[in-house]
C-alpha cells in the first residue's frame, strides 16, 4: 500500500505550545512524512519552511478557522503558498437550521475557487455532527454535494462515532479523500486513544481509504493516559506496520 503518514499536531500542542521546533524535531525522529499544522506558534512561513526541509518532513496541510477563512483568506494564501502547503483544511463549523448550513456552503464555494485559483486545494473536516441530519439531509453530505469541487479531509472516528459506516462513506467519496484522519476509539469509554490499542478497524480504514485515493493518513489521538510525544510514536509504530501489511 501506498501513502504517507503525517501527524496532527493539535495531539501534541502542548508540546508545540512549549517548543514547536523541538516538537517537531522529535516527530521526525519517530518516523512520520509529514505534519498537518493546527497553527504556528508565531513562527514564520519562512522559518518552518526551512526547519521542515532540515528535518525531511512535508506539509499534508494545515487546518484554518472558517473565521480566519473568511476575514483573512489573502493572507492565508499567502502564508500558505510560501510554507508549500497545497491542502488548507476547515476544521469546524456548527449551525442549527438548513439554511444557516447552506449559507456557510455559499462561503465554502467561494472559498474553495479562491483556494483553487491560488494553485491549492481546499477542504471540510467532519467531527461527528455534520454526520446529523437537517430536515432529513445529513449536513456533510449536503456541503460535499453544494461545493463539488471541495476536497473532504473524513475523520474516521468522529464518523463511528456518529453511528455512520466508516468504510462505505469514504467509498462514497472516493478520489475525493486525499487526506483522512486515523484516530482509534477506547476499548472503556467513547474517547480516542493509541492508534492500535482500540476498538476501531485500522487495517480496514486504511486499505479503503487508499484504494480510494487518500495520499496522507494523518494520525490524530486528542485523549491521552500518557505522554502525548509517547502515544504518537506507538501510533505511528502501529500505522506504519499497517502499512507494510505486517
């Protein structure tokens, strides 16, 4: 199977909070592509893009408020261009009426031209709401469905967790899923945890999401019983095994 493996580093951001570069000095370190940044912690397109290249990791994308999307999409781009990311993600957004998600839907088109126009891809990230229905439609489907050109970035945990078929969603969308979020499920409560240490099928979700089109599986765990920086390295242990089919 073919794909890289890049982290999430909202995982580790107190780690990136005390030390980003030493952060993700010690990423590199534990085997991981890439990085899918969740802020910057006030350092310089230009200062990151030299530190990556020095480390050999790469940019699988960065996840930007749909505030900063909407007031600062310029400056992003931008930002974004000189950092050689291609992937600038959404990460959350919630209303309450159909007509408040298809307002947002207008954005994202919007958005997702300017994006486009600039030589990158834009997408939505799902957590388990946008798996709900509004006047019997389920939301993601209806945002995928009005901004066809929208690369959706799945989350396979907030999906079951949502009580949604992981693997024929991702089906579903095929060759529209270059990044998807590996995250497993406790065995003892609802919370995520080490990827392989869970209830979740890894091995299933990464074979679909590759024969689907995904180039970045992109660890994330946000629940932890140890160390961050421990639960990402045996999360990247598990995933690259998965990987080589072991």
């Amino acid at each position: 199977m073919k794909a890289k493996i890049a982290l999430q580093l909202w995982s580790v951001k107190e780690a990136c909070e005390d030390d980003f570069f030493g952060t993700l000095e010690k990423v590199a370190e534990m085997g991981y592509d890439g990085v899918e940044f969740a802020g910057y912690y006030g350092k310089s397109a230009s200062e990151i893009k030299t530190k990556l290249a020095e480390l050999g990791l790469e940019v699988a994308g960065s996840h930007i408020s749909k505030e900063m999307l909407e007031a600062e999409l310029e400056d992003v781009i931008v930002f974004e261009r000189e950092l050689g990311n291609k992937f600038i993600i959404c990460p959350y957004a919630d209303f309450e009426t159909k007509q408040e998600w298809l307002s947002f839907a207008e954005k994202l088109r919007e958005i997702t031209k300017t994006i486009q126009q600039a030589g990158m891809q834009f997408g939505y990230h799902n957590h388990a709401h946008e798996l709900e229905k509004v006047d019997d439609a389920i939301i993601l489907e209806n945002l995928l469905g009005n901004v066809p050109e929208m690369i959706a970035e799945l989350d396979t945990y907030w999906i079951e967790y949502a009580g949604v078929g992981v693997i024929p969603f991702i089906e579903k969308y095929r060759n529209r899923v270059p990044l998807v979020h590996i995250k497993d499920k406790s065995k003892t409560s609802k919370e995520s945890t080490i990827i392989g240490e869970g209830i979740l099928d890894i091995s299933g979700y990464v074979k679909t999401a590759i024969a689907s089109g995904t180039k970045w599986l992109i660890l994330e765990q946000e629940a932890f019983e140890e160390d961050p920086l421990t639960s990402v390295a045996k999360g990247y242990t598990y995933l690259a095994n998965v990987l080589e089919g072991k």
